[in-house]
C-alpha cells in the first residue's frame, strides 16, 4: 500500500494541478465536479489527512467537529475563507491555509468589467443584438453613466482594492475608500481616506466592495448605507454576496436611488434573489472573478505549495490557523 499523503479534492481542478497532485499524493479527484453535501463530504474524508476545498463547500463548525481524526490539514482553493470555520478547526488543530495574492489581477479585472458594464448598460446592447432586436441607432437610446474622471469609493483597500484603485486611475477616477486601516502614503498613492464607511459612501459616484465576509461586514451595504450615497450611484461587488442586503439593494436599484449594480458574488449561490434577474439595471456574472487559466492554475499550485509544506514539516506560507 501507497504510504503516500490521501488528499480529498472537493471539486474538479486545472488539469496541471490535479497532474500534480496525482503525482504526489493519493488525490481523491471529484470527477463529476459535482458539490458534495456535508454527510458526503464527512463519508469521503475518511482516512483523508488532507482536504482541497473550493469556496462551495460549506466546512461549518458541525462539518469540521464531524471530520475523521486523521484530518491534519484543509488547504482551501480560495482566498475567501468564510466557507471554513476557522474556531472549529483551530479547536480540532486542523491547520487551515488560503490562496492569497495570486487573484489579485483577474478579480480586479472582473471589478472593472462590472463597473463599465454597469455604467453603459453593456448586457441591454448585448441582448438587444443576441435577440435581433437592434431596430436603429438613436442619439437618445441606452445612454449610460461616464465612467471617466468619477469618483471611485473602494470599501475594503486590501490586495484587489489596490489593484482596482491602479486600474481606474486609467479612467482618471478620483479614488477615495475606506479600510480599518489606513494606507502607508506611497500604497494610498493619492486615494483619500475616509475614516468611517459613513464619511466614505458620500463621496462615491462608484462604490466597489473588497473586503471579505466576516460577522463585522455581514449586510454592509443596506438601505442606510445606500441612503449616503449619491442619488445614481452604481455599486459593484466582487467579494462576497454577503456583504449586502439583497432587499434593499434591489429595493434601490428599483426606485432609481442607484443606477445600476454589477454583481459577481451574491447570497446563496447559485440560487441568487431572483429579483436581479428582473432588473434591466443588474449586470451580473456568476463569481468569475478569479476565472482566468493563469489565475485558477496560480491557486491551485499555492494550494500545493501550502500542502506541500505541511506535509513536509515546514511552515505553510499562507497558514491562518
Ligand atoms: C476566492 O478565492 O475566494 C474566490 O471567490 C473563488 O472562490
């Protein structure tokens, strides 16, 4: 018998990685990339030491307390960790890892797309062409919201934060946000900080969302928040559905109080509020943000790197318990 590490891979991963894994671990592949359920989950890590997650399977506090013993180590492929109870698996001295930095770039990229997507209506044209249904040009159709020379709020200024912040500087946006804390001057490079989500909200003619889920930032964005914004506001979210309050977003996007929403992530996924669907002001992609070849083969070999390590006694580079 293989005296090889047994790995559960919780969902089908890039090609290159899963060669990898096969090469140096017992990997046990889910070839139908199907979403486990909790008992599944528990029933298939037996004699497991380790687990590769993806954000969709739910790693609760009961799920971890139920996991067999020989359960050492979870390396999520992602760099969101509200999927893992982190207590629990402290509790259990499961070390837990995450795939920070490596998304940076695509998620950013994903932002900006939504920004603009959002602003000038791009899914209306696009149907409107999809359908057959482009009668004519008109001086007076579709006009949607300049992008250019606004003012961006970033609500979370982390690694994709800055990232975006750099990208809409090409747009000449004024870039202002607002992080628990404050940028060295040379990482700020010009962004104004606001000390309170409240001082920040007034100032954006765009409000981005990068911070992760966590109890503190749980429904953030809610009808008070939105009432601080500027009427015609658009809101982009590519962090985590949680962070907002789908009624009253939808509740905002209805009345006019926002113009539009560009949404990658939502509550519940993939069984978003159906509501968005309904709205012609939603430009909404179903979590793509890290979704580029480079980008999911980049965390699948920090998923390893960190796997690697563990296994080999050293410290894994992105341990968070
Ligand atoms: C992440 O890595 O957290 C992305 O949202 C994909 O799971």
């Amino acid at each position: 018998m293989s005296d090889k590490t047994i790995v559960l891979v919780t969902r089908q991963l890039p090609q290159a990685v899963e060669d990898r894994l096969a090469r140096d671990y017992t990997a046990r592949f889910n070839t139908e990339d199907t979403v486990y359920s909790s008992d599944e989950l528990i029933r298939l890590s037996a004699g497991a030491q380790a687990i590769i997650p993806c954000h969709t399977e739910k790693l609760t506090a009961d799920v971890i307390q139920r996991l067999p013993d020989t359960v050492r180590a979870i390396c999520s492929f992602s760099v969101g960790v509200d999927h893992i109870d982190l207590g629990a698996a402290k509790a259990r001295g499961i070390i837990v890892t995450n795939t920070p930095e490596v998304l940076n770039d695509a998620t950013a990229e994903i932002a900006m797309l939504l920004m603009l997507g959002a602003a000038r209506r791009a899914h209306e044209g696009e149907h409107q062409i999809r359908t057959d249904r482009w009668a004519d040009w008109s001086a007076v159709a579709q006009l949607g919201a300049q992008v250019t020379g606004k003012r961006l709020g970033i609500l979370g200024m982390g690694r994709v934060g800055q990232i975006m912040a750099r990208r809409a500087r090409g747009f000449d946006m004024e870039i202002h946000y607002y992080n628990r804390s404050r940028l060295p001057a040379e990482r700020e490079a010009g962004a104004i900080y606001h000390e309170s989500l409240e001082q920040l909200l007034p100032h954006c003619d765009f409000l981005s969302i990068h911070c992760p889920a966590t109890p503190e930032s749980h429904h953030l964005l809610n009808a008070q928040s939105i009432g601080l914004l500027p009427d015609g506001a658009i809101v982009v979210n590519t962090a985590r559905g949680a962070v907002v309050n789908d009624d009253d977003l939808i509740a905002a996007l209805r009345s006019g109080k926002l113009f539009a929403a560009g949404l990658d992530v939502f509550n519940g996924e993939p069984d978003i509020d159906p509501r968005y669907r309904e709205l012609a002001n939603t430009f909404l992609l179903p979590h793509v943000g890290s979704a580029t070849r480079e980008t999911r083969d980049a965390m699948g070999f920090r998923a390893l790197e960190n796997l690697d390590a563990i296994f080999t006694g050293s410290e894994p580079r992105d341990r968070l318990v």
